[in-house]
C-alpha cells in the first residue's frame, strides 16, 4: 500500500510539473516568457509550446488583435478663433512588438491604451489650435485627422518605440460646449421666430392687399352696373315719354284730361287723405268742372 502510495504522489508531481511547463498561446494572443524578471521569449505562433517551471520561467499574454480606444474626457479645445469646442474620437491600433511594448510601456493593453489617449489628445489640441470651426465642419476634416495620425505615429515611434501600431483616427463628433450651445439654440430659436414673423406680416399685408383689391373691384362693379341700370332705364323713361308725348298729341284735349285723372288717382289713394282746396278757384279740379258742364249739356 505504501509502495502504491508513493508511485501515485510520484505521479502526481509529474504530472503538475508538466502542466507547470506547458502552455498554449492562443491565435490571438502573443506569448511573452519571462526568466527571472527578463523577456526570454516571444512567441507569436498559436500552439502549445514548453518552458521552464516557476519560478524558473513564467509566461503572460498580450492581445494581439485590433484595439479600439475611444474619447473618454469631455474637456474642450480652443479652435484658431478662440472658440470652445468638445469632439469625440477614437483610434484604432494594436500592438506589434511586443518586446518594445512590455519594456517602453507597460505589461498588459490598458497601460498602452491609458498612454496612447494622452498622446492623442495632445495631438488633436495642437491641431484644432490651428483650424477654425468651419474648417472643423468641412472636408478639410480628414487632413486634421491625417495630422494627428502623423504626429501620434511620429511619437510611438520615437527614441523608445511603443511597439504599436496606429492603424487609423477618427472624428465622430464636434459640438461647443454646453453653454455655447445653448446660446446658438436661442438664437436659432429667435432668428427662426423672426423669420415667422416677417412671414406673417407680409401675409397678413398680402391678404389686407388682396381684401381691399376685393373691395374696390366690388365697388367698381356695383357702379359700373348702377351706371348701366340708370342708363337703361333713362332710355326707357325717354323711349315711353317719346310714346306718350306721340300718343298725346294726337289729342291735346283728351290728354290734358287724362293727366288730370291720373292726378286725382295718385292724390286719393288711400281714404284717410283730406286736401283743403276752391274747386271753383282751382286749376286742379279743371277736369272736374268741365267733364260735369259737358255731362250736363250732353243730358239738356
């Protein structure tokens, strides 16, 4: 039992022994082998690959594949005409030596990615120093991201190499800071307003201008047909005058007489009318003293 023992301890040993040599880096990943605190080996390869067991040789991972940084402050940059501006950005890179990486910055992606913001940042600073907001809004956009593309290589790349590689850098977005823009929303706001209220002044002087047009061309057609109606009916008045005036005299007599008639008509027409006058004195009631003379001959 004791002999069994300690053949299966001894197993066991070399077994975690083995585990403790052998380790696979991942196709993503780069293998970094350590010896007493120095870079012993890189490994680029994905596949299973051996070293010394710790404390001896101990091994770590550095990510390999294309990072993404992206903005995370918020504090504004100065354009050329002084004014306050926040952009968003981000910069795609990723690491391509690891030897120069782990000894110019740092063990894992976040030393790199905490370094290379700095640097970015500086880098879009000194260029929007240089451009004002129209040109930060125009085309000419990507040739300030080609500067700063430039000037972030120009340092990675420096007297100590980063061991990274900037593949690209982006604008997303530019905006002024709160209080200014607030301040270009009110005058949005007001110029907007003031364009509505010159419309609505020239329409409601349009419609003043059309109603009054209305008005006249009414006016003018009322004449126009008040003018045609007196027109029409002078010629008729004229037209029955020249008939009466022909019929009249034909007999001069009987149309006095027939005058008269139509005198004494339109001055009783109603029973409740009195007139207070001679008949024997009156020239009005003519036609009555001599119809009466010449119904009295005519019955002697």
């Amino acid at each position: 039992m004791n002999r069994i023992g300690l053949v299966l301890s001894s197993l066991l040993v070399l077994l975690a022994l083995a585990s403790s040599t052998l380790f696979v880096v991942d196709q993503r990943q780069f293998g970094v082998v350590y010896a007493l605190g120095q870079i012993k080996e890189v490994i680029t390869e994905p596949g299973l690959n051996w070293k010394l067991p710790p404390p001896f040789q101990n091994v770590s991972y550095i990510d390999k594949r294309l990072l993404t940084l992206d903005s995370t402050d918020a504090e504004p940059m100065l354009t050329a005409e002084k004014q306050r501006v926040v952009i968003d950005w981000y910069v795609r890179w990723r690491i391509s030596e690891p030897s120069d990486y782990i000894r110019n910055v740092g063990l894992n992606e976040g030393a790199g990615a905490s370094q290379l913001n700095r640097v970015v940042r500086n880098a879009f600073q000194e260029a929007i120093n240089k451009r004002t907001v129209k040109e930060l809004l125009s085309l000419k956009r990507d040739a300030l991201m080609a500067d700063v593309k430039t000037e972030v290589l120009a340092k990675v790349r420096g007297a100590k190499p980063w061991g990274v590689d900037v593949v690209d850098v982006r604008i997303t977005r530019v905006d002024y800071v709160e209080a200014i823009t607030e301040s270009v929303y009110r005058r949005m706001e007001a110029e907007r307003k003031r364009v509505a209220n010159e419309l609505r002044s020239t329409g409601a002087a349009e419609g003043e201008k059309i109603r009054a047009d209305a008005d006249r061309q009414r006016e003018v057609t009322i004449a126009n047909a008040y003018r045609d109606a007196q027109k029409i009916k002078g010629e008729g008045d004229a037209e029955a005058a020249r008939i009466y005036a022909e019929a009249f005299n034909r007999d001069p007599q009987f149309a006095q007489f027939y005058r008269s008639l139509e005198a004494y008509k339109s001055s009783f027409a109603n029973k409740s009318d009195v007139m207070v006058v001679d008949p024997s004195s009156s020239e009005f009631f003519k036609a009555f003293r001599g119809g009466g003379a010449t119904v009295g001959g005519a019955n002697k």
